[in-house]
C-alpha cells in the first residue's frame, strides 16, 4: 500500500457524553457537569470542561471530584442513549465517507487520500463536520494529515469544537513543542518511564537513538520513536473489515432440551465477553443461530448500547434465544456472534456505582489468562 501521500482525517465528538445530556436537558449548559457512577465509591465517566477547570478528569474518584468541584451537577448516565447517538454519527459519515474506520464510541477515522483532486480534502472535511453538527446538535472536532497519529494529536489540540489541517510539510514543526503524552500510544506507565529518561517533549524523544528505544522499551520503543517523528503507515481499517466474534455448536444428537442449550449458550457468551476484553473491544449487536434437524436455520438480532460484560449479554443473548425458538422443534446447532465492534474500554464500568463488578471481571480475566480460559467459569442456574 502506498501511504507516501495520504490524508488521514480524525473527528472526535466533544465531551460526548455530556453533550448528548445537554441536548437532552438545555439547563446544563455551561455548568459543570460530572457523569458516572453515583456513590462516593463511583469513578467518573466523563466531565464537561467547566469541570476540568476544577483539576477534575475522566477515571477520577467520584468523592474526589465533588470536592473539588462541589457545584457539579452528577449525572447516572445512560449508555443505551449515547450508543443511539454514536450510531447516528456513524450513519453520517458512512453516507459520505469513502473508507472509514469506528475506532470508538466516539471517534472516526476518515481516509480521504485523492479527494483534492475533485473536491479538496480541508474543505470536505469541513463540511461534514458542519453536517454532523446541523444534523445531531453535537459538538465534533477534526484533525487532518498524513497519517493516523498525527491527525489525532491534531484533533486533541484542535478541540474543543475546532479544526486543524497539518499538512505533511508542517509535522515536524507542529509535533516539536508537544508533550509526549500527545502520542496516542504513551500511557501512564510509559510517560513516567520516559520522564525519568529526562524526556518531556516530542523533540526531546525525537533526539533519542532508536536503538535505545528499542532496547529500554522493545517494540514499543521502536514504534514510540517512530511516531515522534511523525511516521506512521497504519491503514483507516474499513467497517466491514472490522472482525466479528462468534462461536457455534453442531449437537451430536439433535435436542429440545432448552435448559442445556441455555447453559450452552451462556458459557458461549462468557467465551465471547473474554475474547472481547482481551482485545480491549465492546460490541453493540447480538445476533444467535438455529439450525433445526431439518437443517432449516434462522437468526435473531439485537442492537444494544456497548459493552463486553458477560452478565449484561448473557441476558440479551438468552431473550433472543427465547424468541427465536419457538417452534420447539429439535435443534441441530446454536450460535451467537457479536458484530458491530469497536476499540475502547468497558464504558459501563464507569456507570457502576461500586468498583467490585469492575475488579470481578479484571480478577477473572487475569486467571483465564494465566491458567487457561477454562481456569473460571461462570456458574449458571438452568
């Protein structure tokens, strides 16, 4: 794939979830606002930016963020609207879009590589995010460049509700004076281990040996290095690229036995949630299969708000199931498959009014990892 000359766009809605609370109530305009969990115990989900004021962040204790911003409207926050919203974004730029990549709940990435030839690339993506304001009311930012890395940063500084085109000739200059926690892939452990390394600034990072990277951090560092200077030929993954999970299975004796194939399905659901987390990826639809033994096959589907949660979707799965058999016929094979996927971490987690589900889940997934998926699991009543 030639990626020498490509325009790489990132949009980025603002401050998502509060957005879309304030377009549902218009008194929360310009106050602080803090959505999450709502006990002392709870972390915050999202905070509007009157909130950031107050020093108050996103994963930041609930009890810590009120008193430091005792003003701030808590909001529970309600996963199944903003998961609307996220899809009618989609819808947006899908009608426009010529490849285009859901890299979350909120954010897109847009491959427009050759479009200034008919139409100019700035100004259509100027215009499609004009559309997505005028058609949802939600504040969206964008950045425009060369690549995937630096059109987020651009976004980042961009925002909120702003524009910013690096063309190619200008990366360099634009990256220089950043924090390297602009690049994409430097989390907290990473920064602090480069801050002792007396590196603060993507020039800084830019003045190291990649051998050094490589050598200190493997792979990472490497690629870390390479990002510094603006590198980055990763390809806008296309939606329909975008994997599906699924799992099925053929019984051995056609079955109406419905309290074994609700068992069956629940551990296939649980199997799927761990693949999920483990890719750091949340689906939004649900879909199970029946084959009857006269081999006829149906489907039932369901659209859901994000989430990887084995308890939240082996209630969906076991309704569609529900639903779908209903001719109590004997079944030859039972599958479920989640589709509609997309990068990002558990936002439920964030809603949870108590840590506890949140560590269950982190505690299981270690074990599974460690001692084989089979280590745990999980106990259903049939």
């Amino acid at each position: 794939m030639d990626t020498a000359n490509r325009d790489i766009v990132h949009m980025d809605l603002d401050s998502f979830f509060v957005s879309v609370e304030r377009l549902q109530n218009s008194s929360l305009e310009g106050r602080p606002i803090l959505i999450g969990g709502t006990s002392d115990r709870a972390v915050v989900a999202s905070c509007s930016y009157e909130a950031r004021k107050f020093g108050v962040h996103s994963a930041m204790p609930m009890k810590m963020a009120r008193m430091l911003c005792p003003d701030a409207v808590v909001i529970r926050g309600d996963m199944e609207s903003y998961s609307r919203y996220s899809n009618t974004v989609t819808d947006i730029i899908a009608e426009s879009a010529p490849v285009y990549e859901k890299a979350s709940i909120d954010e897109h990435y847009i491959d427009i590589s050759g479009m200034d030839r008919f139409f100019g690339c700035y100004k259509w993506t100027r215009e499609l995010r004009h559309t997505i304001i005028r058609e949802t009311g939600l504040p969206i930012s964008f950045g425009l460049s060369a690549n995937k890395t630096v059109a987020k940063i651009a976004t980042g500084e961009a925002k909120p509700a702003g524009e910013l085109y690096v063309q190619k000739p200008r990366i360099p200059v634009f990256l220089a004076p950043l924090s390297i926690r602009k690049i994409p892939m430097i989390g907290e452990k990473t920064f602090r281990m480069l801050r002792a390394m007396g590196i603060d600034t993507i020039s800084t990072l830019r003045q190291m040996p990649p051998e050094l990277m490589e050598r200190v951090m493997g792979k990472n560092g490497s690629e870390i290095w390479r990002r510094s200077h603006g590198i980055d030929n990763a390809p806008v993954q296309p939606c329909w690229e975008q994997k599906s999970v699924s799992t099925e299975r053929t019984f051995e004796q056609d079955t109406t036995d419905v309290k074994m194939m609700r068992a069956l399905l629940a551990g296939m659901v649980e199997k799927l949630c761990f693949e999920l987390r483990s890719q750091h990826k949340l689906t939004s639809c649900v879909t199970i299969k029946i084959r009857y033994a006269n081999f006829d096959t149906h489907t039932l589907q369901k659209r859901i708000p994000y989430t990887s949660f084995d308890h939240t979707l082996i209630v969906i799965a076991g309704g569609l199931f529900d639903g779908l058999y209903n001719r109590r016929m004997l079944i030859r094979l039972l599958g479920v498959r989640f589709t509609h996927l997309v990068q990002g971490t558990q936002q439920l987690n964030l809603f949870e009014d108590t840590p506890e589900m949140v560590n269950l889940y982190r505690t299981v997934d270690q074990l599974k990892r460690r001692f084989g998926k089979k280590a745990v699991v999980r106990a259903v009543n049939i």
